[in-house]
C-alpha cells in the first residue's frame, strides 16, 4: 500500500551486516507490531522477524540468531538489524505494520500497512 517506506537494502558480500529502517510516508494511526517480510525472485513472500507490544520478538528459524528486530509501534517506525548475511537471504525486503493478535504475528494478511520493498543483496 505504500504506507511505509524501508531504507538501508543494498549489495553486500557474504557475512557482511545491513540494518534495514521502516518509517511512515504519510498518515498513520499507532500500531501494537512491526514485522518485516521478505520475497526473492520466484518465491513466495515470507515472514522473516517481527516486534509485537514493543517487547516480544519472532523470527523466522532460517535467520534467529542473526537478525534483529527493534520498532516504535507508537511512531510506526523500526528497524532490522541484519548480520552475517547469506546469499539465501536475498530479497526484496518489506516492512509492515498492524495490531495483529499474538498468534497471528507471522500473518501478512493482518497488517494495515506497508512498505513498498527495499532490495537486500548478498554475493557469495
């Protein structure tokens, strides 16, 4: 929907680091949740991390341990630290935002807003 906008993607070679920002380009009501979702070439978007009540943290299992989710659900801002990167993390990188109940965290259809992608790319 183009509600928020992500920064920071770039090209980078294997185990380098990237911290990807997420923050409103208009109008936005306060949310509980920011995730981030990421889709490559021919695959399906995927959840990859997300901060629920300024507090609890999910991570998909293929990047726990390397990135990192921090968020200002008041503001409609965040941010994902990402490090030692891989080539399999390769994507367009989305930002979203929403009041999702817990169990529904990892759901893009619960969010209300999002960012249009910011492309993350990793050479071996």
């Amino acid at each position: 929907q183009g509600q928020l906008q992500e920064s920071g993607g770039g090209l980078v070679q294997a185990g380098d680091s990237l911290r990807l920002s997420c923050a409103p380009i208009g109008t936005t009501d306060s949310t509980n949740t920011m995730a981030w979702f990421r889709q490559a070439p021919g695959k399906e978007r995927e959840f990859v991390a997300a901060i629920w009540r300024a507090g609890r943290t999910f991570y998909a299992d293929s990047v726990k341990g390397r990135f990192f989710v921090s968020g200002d659900n008041v503001k409609n801002t965040g941010s994902l630290q990402m490090d030692v990167l891989e080539p399999e993390d390769t994507a367009v990188y989305y930002c979203a935002a929403g009041r999702p109940i817990l169990s529904a965290v990892r759901n893009p259809d619960v969010y209300i807003y999002w960012g249009q992608g910011t492309q993350v790319t990793v050479s071996s």
